[in-house]
C-alpha cells in the first residue's frame, strides 16, 4: 500500500516534472518562434524603410535635378535678354554717335552757309549802296524818293491793267448772266401752270330776312355777346339789308365765325347753347382742314420731315390774303419756282423748295408779337430745328437783311416772280403808286438831297445826295431824319430800308 501510494506519488512528482518540463520547453519553443518572427519583421520593416528612403533619395534627386535645370533655363533666358539689351544699347549708342555725327555736319553747312549769306549780303549791300550813289547823281532823287517814285508807277501801272481786266469780266459776265438768267426765269415760269390765286376771304353773312337779325342779337344781345366771345370776333349789324358783317385780324377766327353764324342762320336754332356747340364744332372742323392744307401742300411739293407745328402754321395760311392772293397758294408757287430755279443753276433745290415754301410762314403763326412776319417765320423754323440755310431764306426774302446763301437770293427771285404775276395780286394801283410818291417826296424834301427812288415794291427807298454839300456825317443825320419821317406820316407792312448814297465821280475821256 504503501509502496503503491509512494509509486502514486513518485507518479505525480514524475507528471509534475514532466509537465513542468514539458511547458519549460513550450515556452522556449514559443520563445524561440515569437523572436524569429520578431526578427522577420524588423527585417522587413528595415527593408521596407530602406526601400522607401531610396525612394524618397530617388525623388529628392530628380526634384533637385528639375529645379537646378529649371533655374539654369531661366537663367540662360536672363543672360539672352541682358545680351540682347546690350546689343540695343549699343544700337542706340551707334545711331546716336551717328545722328550727333549728322549735327555737327550740318552745323558746319549752316556755319559755312551764314558765313557766305553773310558774304553776299555785305556785297549786295555794297552794291546797293553804289547803285542809290549813282542813281542819286544821275537822276538827282535822293534813295528814298526814288523808291517811292517806283512803287507809285508800278501801283499806277497795277490799277490800270487791273481795271480794265475788271471791266472786260464783268462785260462778259453780264452779257452771259443776262442771257442765262432770262432763260431760267423764262423756263421755271412756263413750267409752273397753276391757276391764278383770287380768293378772298368773305367778312359778310348773308340773311334770308332782316328779322333774323334780332335773333342774332338775342334777347339783351346774350346771343351776339355768346358768339363774340366764343369766336374772338366783331360782329357788326348795321343797316345793310340782309346782311352782317364779321370784323376780325385773325383770318382763322374770322373764318369760324363765318362758317358758325352760316349754320346757325340755317338751322334756326339761336341761343347762347346752340352756339357754342356749333362753334366748338366749327372750331374742330377748321383745325382738321388747317392740317389737310398743311399737309395736303407738303405732300405735293415732296417735302419730308415738315413738323407738326409748322404744318399748322402752313395750313393757317390757307386763311390768309395778301393784297387778295391766297398766302399759302403763294408759297407753294415760290416753293415750287424756287427749287425751278435751283435745279437750273445748280444749287439745292430741296434747301430752295423748303425756303420757299416757309418764306410766308410768320403769316401764319400764333403769336402777338410785334417783330414782322420774316422775322417771325425765321424765329420759328430755326426753333423747329430747320436748317440755317432755310431759316436765311425765311429772315432775308424781303431784303431785310443780307442772303448768305445762293438759295435765299432764289427765293427772293421766286418771290418777286410770284407776286409780279399779273393777276396774282389785286392791290389797288393808284394806292401803290400813291405809297411810291409819299416815300419820295418825303426824302426829296430834305437838303442836300439831288433823287430819291422808291424800290423794291416801297420796301427800299434809295436816296442820292450832293457829295458837294453833304458830308459822311450829313448822310448819317439825313437816313436818320427820314427813316423818323416815314415812321411819323405813314402807315406801312413790314420794313422800309433807307439808303443813303453819296459818291465821287470823275469821268475821262480817252482822246
């Protein structure tokens, strides 16, 4: 038993060290493995950071090589521009040694140059100085008489041969202007064939009674003082039968005034209601047709780019006489002439038809101002913006200042054709011819004064004095002393151009 139980325990003590053994060589075993392994990857690791460290070497290198070839480049490029700098600057200094090379050359030349001017002048001076010695006691005229006696001929000489250039030209020229002038003239009016303008504008209503004047008054006149008022006009109910007058200086006014009373008298129907329906309704009518006449004699002149208001203004005119010609038929057949005329002598004839056909428009517009119709028609086709060469032909076809332009002298002619026309205007002959004596007779009654013509239809009074008796001043006080006459004693359109003529002349015969 014993035995058995010191076997059991030699057993257990033998298991012991067997298995303490046993797990000794385990553990050395695993040991043994984990150092190997250990080992392995420390070698790898070494591997692997030596790899990666040749390959960061690897990229360093050709980052350095990069750059290095980089900053070789550019600094190959910098010694190529610092190269060609150099090359221009010794271009430069080249062209300038050059040019001051060039200088001084040419200040040599125009040293030696002034030094021969200087020369020559010396000499020339001698020589002049010899020729007034010898001239002086040849003709016995000191230096500067001599010259002056010269240059007296020679002006002489000048102004003979000059003149009797002048004389020869302007022989030519009349004779061809002449000619070319009636041939023009005569042409542009057998082109144009309208009919003569004799239109007059009726100031007078007839009545079918006298009763119906009574009505026209109204009860306390509220009837004649509704259409006055309403119209701008005058009516006058006198003892003329069967008839009344309207008595106005706007021919618009008056026109609607006319046409008004016309329909109130046909229908009947007269109170203070009735009227200003039927004037507001006229009124309406007259303004349509004002802007049909504007239009309808733009259109037919081929006129483009006519304003709104001048059109009106036009149209107005299809209201307005003048010494009993039609104002606005007028200017249509200036317009017309005008650009004729133009055309013949090659000027604008668009420019002359437009001068023409505005020459009369401050007749037509609304204004009460006092300055006269040119001056007002220019006022206005300038503020519309027209061009300056029409507005000239507006402010100068009464001669009331000077053209500036070839096409305002064609409208003056156009104009001066137009109202010449026989049976174009209707002004009483004995008056014109009254007018025509008046403006003389008032001229001739100053001093000094040897002949006065009225011209230009009583737009122009030309005077001529006695150079003798009448100074420049004189001429001065007599323009001012008639010009002051006419305005006190006379009544008259527009402007009366004074002048005064005093002249000197001395007439020769060739023998």
């Amino acid at each position: 038993m014993l035995i058995t139980l010191l076997i059991s325990l030699l057993c257990c003590i033998a298991g012991i060290v067997a298995g303490f053994v046993g797990r000794w060589i385990y553990a050395k075993v695993k040991l043994t493995s984990v150092e190997q392994k250990a080992k392995r990857l420390e070698a790898d690791a070494v591997r692997a950071a030596e790899a990666k460290a040749k390959e960061i070497i690897l990229e360093t290198r050709e980052k350095l090589q990069k750059e290095q070839q980089a900053q070789e480049s550019e600094a190959r490029e910098r010694r190529f521009e610092l190269q060609k700098s150099e090359r221009r600057l010794l271009q430069k200094e080249e062209n300038l040694d050059q040019k001051q090379q060039e200088i001084e050359a040419v200040k040599r030349q125009l040293g030696e140059r002034d030094e021969a001017l200087i020369q020559k002048e010396k000499e020339a001076t001698e020589k002049e100085d010899m020729l007034s010695k010898e001239l002086e006691r040849v003709a016995q005229m000191t230096r500067e008489e001599a010259k002056d006696s010269i240059i007296e001929q020679m002006k002489q000489k000048a102004e003979h041969d000059g003149q009797v250039y002048i004389n020869k030209i302007e022989q030519e020229a009349q004779l061809q202007a002449d000619k070319k002038a009636r041939d023009i003239i005569v042409t542009s009016i057998q082109r144009l064939a309208t009919e003569v303008s004799g239109e007059i504008t009726t100031t007078s209503v007839s009545l079918p009674s006298d009763e119906m004047k009574g009505r026209i008054i109204g009860r306390e006149g509220r009837n004649i003082r509704t259409l006055e008022t309403l119209t701008g006009v005058d009516i006058i109910i006198d003892d003329t039968p069967e008839a009344v007058v309207i008595s106005c200086f706007d021919p618009v006014r008056k026109e609607i005034a006319r046409v008004a009373l016309e329909r109130l008298v046909q229908d009947g129907r007269i109170h203070p209601a009735r009227i200003e329906e039927v004037v507001n309704k006229v009124s309406k009518e007259v303004g349509r047709i004002i802007v049909d006449e504007g239009e309808k004699v733009v259109f037919d002149l081929g006129i483009h780019s006519m304003g709104t208001e001048l059109i009106r203004a036009l149209g107005r005119l299809h209201f307005r006489t003048s010494y009993g010609q039609n104002v606005l038929l007028h200017s249509k057949e200036v317009a017309i002439l005008a650009g004729m005329i133009a055309s013949e002598v090659g000027a604008d004839a668009e420019i002359a038809k437009r001068g023409g056909l505005l020459h009369d428009i401050g007749k037509g517009a609304e204004t009460e101002s006092e300055a006269n119709h040119a001056e007002l028609g220019a006022e206005l086709v300038k503020r519309l913006g027209e061009d300056p060469k029409v507005v000239n032909c507006v402010l100068a076809h009464h001669g009331d200042v000077e053209p500036t332009c070839l096409e305002s002298i064609i409208v003056q002619i156009a104009d001066a054709i137009s109202a010449a026309r026989p049976g174009a205007r209707r002004e009483s002959l004995d008056n014109y011819i009254k007018r025509l004596e008046s403006l003389e007779n008032i001229a001739k009654g100053f001093d000094g004064v040897d002949n006065a013509f009225a011209i230009q239809a009583g737009r122009e009074l030309r005077i001529m004095v006695n150079s003798d008796s009448v100074s420049d001043e004189g001429a001065k006080k007599i323009a001012q002393g008639i010009t002051e006459r006419i305005e006190a004693e006379l009544r008259y359109p527009g402007k009366i151009k004074v002048t005064i003529i005093r002249e000197t002349r001395v007439v020769e015969y060739a023998k």
